[in-house]
C-alpha cells in the first residue's frame, strides 16, 4: 500500500478488497467497523498490522461456529445409521459433493448407502450410481421420476437392514424462490422421519463458490425449509473467493464443514477458516 | 429494493434541499449508493466504479425539481444508463452455414447441456434439422443427460462412447450432420474452470479443430464478482460469439450481465429461464436493467 498509518484510504482499499472477494457490502461495512473500532482504540495501528488484524476480525466472525482445525461430520456412536441430506439450488455440486462425502466415509471404514433421490434431472441417477461404483459403495433407487420421498425413505429402510453407518440422500437441485419445490423438500424429510425420527441427522447445504450475493438468500429459504446444519463451498479451485460464505455463517450460526477444490473423487477438503481466509486475501491485485 | 434504493438516494441527496439542480457536491455520497447497490447486485466493484463515474456525469447539472424527488430522478438515470450499457443492437444467433455448427462452453454447473436442449428445440422449431454432440467426456453420465434431453426434444444425438478425445467426436458429429442432412449441429462441451490450463486448451482446440459459426459462453446469473475473470479468459481463449444467461427465474439480481457485457463487449443472446426446454428467452437490456437495481 506504500502507507504506514491506516487512514480512511487504506479502509477504501480494503472495502474493494473484501467487496471482491464476495463478501457483500453489508458484512464488509461490518468488518471494517470493527477495524475502525480498533484502530480507534489501539490509538496508532500499522498498515503491516493492518493485515494480521483483518484476519482475526475476518476469522472471529468464522469462530463461533468453526474450530481452526477444522470439523468434518463425525458420525456419532450409538446413531445408526447416521442420515444426512444433501441440498442446494441447480448445479453447485451436490451429487459430487456426496460422492467425494462417500468416499471418505468408505475409507474411514464406514459402511456407507446413497439414496438417489433426485429423480427429475436428466441422467441424476445414473450420475450418482457412477459415483457408487466409483466409491464402491450401494446406491438405493427407484429410477426416473419417482416419488423423492419415497426413494429417501426407502435408502434410510435400506441402510437399517444393512446395518449402514451413514446414509446419504441426494436430492434434486431447485431454486429456493419456488415454493412447491421448497415444500417437497419438507416432505422428503417427513417421511423419512417416519422411519428414523430424528432423520434426517445432518442437513448440509451446498453452496457454490462462485455465487455472489444470492448465496444469502438461499441459505435464507433453505435453512427455513430444511434446518440446515452444515455448510459445503464447492469449485473454489477457480478464482471464486467464496467470501459470501463469512456473513452467511456469521449470520445463520452454521458451520461450514466441507470446500470442494475440484471434480475427482479426493477433491473434498475439511473448511479450515484460516486457510479459507489467508486465500481470501492472497488475491494478485 | 426500487424503493429501498430511491429512499437511500433520497436521503443522501439531503445536501441538496435548496438547490435546483445536482452538483459536483451533493451528489458524491449518492454516487457511492449507487455504487453500494449495483455492488450488492453483483456487479463487478471495477465495472460499477466505472459505471457510476458515467453516471456522474451524466447527472451533473440536470434540473432535479421537474422529478418527484431527487433520489427517483437518479433511479431513472442509472436505469437507462444501465440499459444502454448492456444494449445496443439486438444480435440473434448466426445459424448460417451448413451445417452451422454453435460450439457451447462455461464453467460446471453453469447450465450448458440443458442449454444445448432448448437450443435444440428452439432451431427445431422453426423447421430446421438439428443434431446435437455430447462431447463432454468428463463428468459422470453427462452423455446419457445430453441423450435424455435430445429424446425430450425429439432431435438427434451424436455420441461416441469409445472415444475419449472431444475434439474428435466435434469433428464426427459434424461429419455425420452433412452425411443426414443435419442443417445445425450444437456442441456440448465439459464445465473447466478459467485457471485450467489443459481444459482451457482442449476448448481451444475443438473451436480451432471444428470452426464454428457461433460460439456461446454459458453463464450462470448468480455469478458472484468473479464473472469478469471467467468472461475474459473465455473470451481470450475462445473470442466467443455471445452469452446465455441461465437460472433466471431465480431471485439473483443477475449484476453479472452487466460486468460480462462491460468487459468482453459481447451481446447477450439468450436467457434461461427454467429446467424445462421451453423455458428460453431472448434478452432484454431494459428488463435486465431493472432487475439488476431490484425495481
Ligand atoms: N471445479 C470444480 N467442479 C466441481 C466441484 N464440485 C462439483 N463440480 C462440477 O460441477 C458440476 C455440477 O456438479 P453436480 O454434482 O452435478 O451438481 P448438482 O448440485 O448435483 O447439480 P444438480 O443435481 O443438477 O442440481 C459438475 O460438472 C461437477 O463435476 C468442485 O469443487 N470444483
Ligand atoms: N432453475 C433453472 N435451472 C437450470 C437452468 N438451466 C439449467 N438448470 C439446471 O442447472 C443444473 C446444471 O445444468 P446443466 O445443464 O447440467 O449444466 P452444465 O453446464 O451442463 O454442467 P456441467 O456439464 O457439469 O458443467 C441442472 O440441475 C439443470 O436442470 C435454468 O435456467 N433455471
Ligand atoms: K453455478
Ligand atoms: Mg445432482
Ligand atoms: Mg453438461
């Protein structure tokens, strides 16, 4: 910056920094405040401080719900099998996120069942039973344009008869603004808890990486639909900082458990918030 | 968020009560609303700096006392200055050829095979004889996706299963289109991000190997700021022909349009507006325009 003192210019610099990466006006006005705060408090503070103290704000809006050393889902003892719904809007990475999910499962030596219930996109089952064979682990189905609740219910029945560990459903994406779509959802885990009460276990919902500010408002209509428990940010092997992910967390109170880095099979990485925001500013300006 | 932002311009032109029109002055912590906004529509933060110096200028010295308020006059002026921006003449896709031969290509997820689909049935539409060529060899049973949705449509598919070069299966596809009097051939290609290298080559080559008439980017709207980097190098690598716009009948502000349009300079040639085959529509700046500032 070629500044000793952080003045209102270097706060500038700063706000187009974390507006670049995603972040959104709202959280980044925030993050800035509480720069302001310090700065304002520790009277004198330098640009080369400057740095260390944006990510321990940056970080601190992470921590209430994220450990530094990461917090895979760990499968509980005396829960079996453990149920875990995948959601998200079209695209972002869902059935690839639970195949790279089944895989380090599998080689955690946990028995594992995929239940494909998306049932209405194009060749959405055939693409989960290839991530099965992969992965070597059974996919429940009732093939194209079946019932999704039933299919869900039917991999949870399955997972108890075969004394699966976890048991994850795939679901079909869909754009949080469509109600009836939102509402099946609810449904699918209505009938699986009249299986498994507390089915399903885990809602993890998949966030795109490369999405902008919409990523909030569907968090917003997911979490109300299906109480979401964990958060996965995929494709952040592109340029895509993913920043919009700080105040969703910050605001919804839920972890983000998982990034994906790219399309094969070991692609999954445990969301390390340092990590995460050390590459949030390691951006080439 | 049409009143929302009217309210805020409202109130930050407070400065300007008693005078008649917009200064250098009063006008500033406006600019940075507009600014605020287009940003929080996921415009790029470059473009809407760039943006809302025009629009600065553009504002400076207008009469605000014919508008009902000052904030709603700026409202109108960032509007049509939006629509301009992203207009221009209408471009519709150039099928000449024969066959004519439209090369798809984006990032994953961004829509491009259910694209392919309604391109498929859109051209299908207007009588012509189209094939369509799965030359995504990558990601899991995108070839029976492709097949699916040709057998939705009712127009024909090329794959190759054994063949695990996309470059080739282009050049069969088309090969087999003028052998069956196939008068369009649309290529679906893989998802690749910008920073892959080897992907970004094989996108090269198969534009290079097939040399189509018309080249489309597909994008989703609810592309965050990094919109501009993938356009680009899209753009550098494949200088394509247009942009579709997919998953617009979401609830994105779709701010990526315009920083895509501001930095390659390429018109936007379709949206999509649904997971159906019908759900395809043609682009309107002005729509767009309102979209982006929530009116
Ligand atoms: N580069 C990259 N690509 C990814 C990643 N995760 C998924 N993809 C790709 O994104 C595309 C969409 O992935 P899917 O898993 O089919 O997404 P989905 O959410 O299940 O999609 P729908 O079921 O159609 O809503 C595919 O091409 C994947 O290979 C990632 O972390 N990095
Ligand atoms: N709601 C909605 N969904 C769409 C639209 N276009 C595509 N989709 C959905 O988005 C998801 C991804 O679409 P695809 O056509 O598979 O995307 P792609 O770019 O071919 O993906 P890859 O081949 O994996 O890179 C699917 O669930 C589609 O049904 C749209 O305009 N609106
Ligand atoms: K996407
Ligand atoms: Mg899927
Ligand atoms: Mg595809």
């Amino acid at each position: 910056v070629g500044k000793s003192k952080v003045d209102e210019e270097v706060l500038d610099d700063l706000e187009e920094m974390l507006v670049h990466s995603d972040v959104g006006v709202g959280t980044t006005i925030k993050i800035i405040k509480r720069i302001e705060d310090r700065v304002a408090r520790d009277k004198y503070v330098s640009t080369n401080e400057l740095d260390k103290i944006l990510r321990e704000e940056v970080a601190a809006l992470l921590e209430e719900n994220n450990s530094g050393k990461g917090t895979e889902i760990t499968v509980p003892a005396g829960i079996k099998p453990y149920v875990i719904m995948v959601v998200g809007v079209n695209g972002v990475g869902k059935t690839t996120t639970i195949g790279k999910l089944a895989a380090q499962f599998h080689k955690a030596g946990k028995k594992v069942v995929l239940g494909a219930a998306d049932t209405f996109r194009a060749a959405a089952v055939d693409q989960l039973i290839i991530w099965g064979q992969r992965v070597g682990v059974p996919v429940i189905s009732h093939g194209m344009n079946t019932d999704p609740a039933s299919v869900a219910f039917d991999a949870v029945k399955k997972g108890v008869e075969m004394d699966a560990d976890v048991v994850i459903i795939d679901t079909a994406g869909r754009l949080h603004n469509k109600v009836g779509l939102m509402n099946e959802l609810t449904k699918i885990k209505r009938v699986m808890q009249k299986f498994i009460e507390e089915a399903p276990h885990e809602v993890l919902l998949v966030l795109d990486g490369s999405t902008g500010q919409n990523a909030v408002l569907q968090a917003t209509e997911f979490t109300k639909a299906t109480d979401v428990t964990a958060l996965a940010i995929t494709k952040l092997d592109g340029t895509a900082k993913g920043g919009v992910v700080i105040g969703i967390s910050d605001e919804f109170k839920i972890p983000v458990k998982y990034i994906g880095v790219g399309e094969k099979i070991e692609d999954l990485q445990i969301f390390n918030k340092y990590e995460f925001v050390d590459s949030l500013f390691s951006r080439k300006k | 968020m049409f009143d929302n932002l009217s309210t805020k311009l409202d109130r930050a032109f407070k400065t300007l009560k008693g005078q008649g029109s917009i200064t250098e002055i009063n006008v500033a912590q406006t600019i940075k609303e507009v600014r605020r906004a287009l940003v929080d529509a996921d415009v790029n933060y470059k473009v809407a700096k760039t943006v809302t110096d025009k629009i600065k200028d553009e504002a400076m010295g207008r009469d605000v006392l014919i508008a009902v308020s000052p904030g709603q006059l700026m409202v109108k002026i960032v509007h049509e200055e939006l629509t301009e921006l992203m207009g221009g003449e209408k471009q519709d896709i150039n099928i000449k050829g024969d066959p004519a031969i439209i090369l798809i290509a984006g990032l994953q997820g961004s829509g491009k095979t259910t694209f392919t689909g309604k391109l498929a049935n859109y051209l299908k539409k207007q009588n012509r004889q189209v094939l369509v060529a799965a030359c995504d060899v990558y990601r899991p049973a995108a070839i029976e996706q492709l097949k699916v949705l040709a057998g939705q449509v009712g127009v024909d598919v090329y794959t190759n299963m054994e063949e695990k070069n996309p470059v080739k299966i282009a050049q069969e596809a088309i090969a087999f289109a003028k052998q069956n009097h196939k008068k369009v051939v649309i290529i679906d290609t893989a998802g690749r991000l910008a920073v892959d290298e080897a992907m970004m080559n094989e996108i090269a080559e198969i534009k290079r190997a097939i040399n189509p008439t018309e080249t489309l980017f597909v994008v989703d709207s609810m592309t965050g700021q990094d919109a501009v980097n993938t356009a680009k190098t899209f753009n550098e690598r494949i200088n394509f022909d247009g942009v579709v716009l997919t998953k617009l009948d979401g609830d994105s502000r779709g701010g990526a349009a315009l920083s895509i349009r501001a930095v390659v300079e390429k018109p936007i040639k379709f949206i999509s507006t649904g997971e159906k085959m019908e759900a395809l529509d043609l682009f309107y700046p002005d729509r767009m325009a309102q979209r982006i500032l929530g009116m």
